[in-house]
C-alpha cells in the first residue's frame, strides 16, 4: 500500500493499474502522484495514459502538454499524443482529416526526438496508418462535395417549357359541317323512289352500340427496366 504522503510509491501504483487497463484506480493514484510530485514529467506522462484509456481525451492531451512543459523533448509525450489523435474516433473541434494530421505531426516529433529507433518500433506504421486513412477522408470529403454541387444545379436549373397546345382547325366559309352532306345526300336519294339506302353507301359507318375503347388500350407498353 502507498504511503500517504510518498509520491513514487503513488507513481508506480498507478503505472500497475495501467497495465491491468484499471484507468479509474489509475487515475486516482496517479491524481495523488501529481499533487505531492507534478514537477515530474513522467507523473503527467503516466496520468495522460489513464485519462485516455478512461475516454476523458481533452484531460489526456493537457496531461501530455504539461509533461511536455516539464521536459520539452520528450518523445514518449509526442508518441503518446500521436497515438491520442490517431486512435480517437472523434476529438472535439476537430475534424477526423485535422486529427490524423495532428497524429502524423506528433509522431515525426517524436521520430526526430529519438536519437535511434529499433526495428520493432511502430512508429512508421502508424504513420503510415494515419497517411492512408488520410487520404480516404479527403476522397470522402470530394465526392461529398461533387454530391452537393450537383444538387445545387439541378435546384438551379428553369424548369423544362410547357408542350404547346394546338389550336383547333377552323372551317373554310361555305364548306359543309362534317356529316351534313351525307345526311342531304341520304335524304336526296330516298325521296319518292321509297328506296332504302345500303349502310356505307355515303361513305359514313353506322354508328356502333359498342362503347369506345379507352385510347391506348391493347397498345404495346415497354417499361424502363
């Protein structure tokens, strides 16, 4: 158990909560680690950790900055806010374009911080990481953009003109009114002779019982497939 009043001891408890990802018991050691030592920039380094892992991001970043006031190179605060930004699905105020640019920023920090880098340091492959989701936003974010252009021009575009309505045809003066010169002509032709006239003999089909057909009906339709 950690002496009340003894800051390493607080320190290194909190560290073991971190490795078992217990970030609230971590949080409250490494709170009390900072309160009796935050002159030292491990204490912030540490703290940052937790408050990250416990989703508390803005504290996480004012952690890794204060650390990095404390010692201005140190490379495991630029590592762990490369990570921070890299790995949040969504960071107040920030767009996910300004994120990743901000964790490839910090991991070149820390790239040039670090005298040597081992082979197994994942470095290059986060960068390489935050690079390529990078670029998808930013095709993303065209296509979103094109989308959006042209919607504004079909908005924009005058409605197509009406058809024209056609006039209807006026009579030439003095000629018949359609029917009227069969009807004379039936009537010529069976006066006194007590004839009866053949239907079609004028030139007009009697009129039918049947009802008219729709217009189009038993036309052949091709829909749009």
């Amino acid at each position: 158990k950690a002496k009340p009043g003894f800051g390493p001891a607080w320190l290194n408890l909190g560290v073991q909560y971190l490795k078992v990802k217990n970030y609230s018991a971590a949080i409250d050691a490494l709170e009390k680690a900072a309160d009796l030592m935050g002159g030292r920039a491990e204490v912030h380094l540490n703290l940052g950790s937790a408050y990250r892992g416990n989703g508390e991001l803005a504290k996480a970043q004012n952690s890794y900055l204060q650390s990095l006031k404390l010692r201005p190179h140190y490379p495991d605060a630029y590592f762990n806010l490369g990570i921070l930004f890299l790995d949040a699905q969504s960071y107040p105020g920030m767009s996910r374009s300004e994120q990743l640019n901000t964790a490839i920023s910090h991991f070149n920090n820390y790239k040039h911080q670090m005298k040597y880098l081992s082979k197994d340091d994942p470095v290059d492959s986060y960068i390489k990481e935050a690079q390529k989701t990078y670029e998808r936003e930013q095709k993303a974010l065209q296509r979103e953009t094109q989308r959006k252009a042209r919607e504004a021009i079909k908005k924009a575009a005058p409605p197509p003109p009406a058809a024209p309505v056609a006039a209807p045809a006026t009579p030439a003066p003095g000629s018949a009114k359609p029917g009227q010169g069969t009807a004379e002509s039936t009537k010529a032709t069976g006066a006194g002779s007590g004839a009866t006239a053949a239907p079609g003999a004028a030139g007009a089909k009697p009129p039918s019982d049947a009802p008219a057909k729709p217009a189009g009906e038993g036309d052949r339709a091709t829909l749009w497939r």
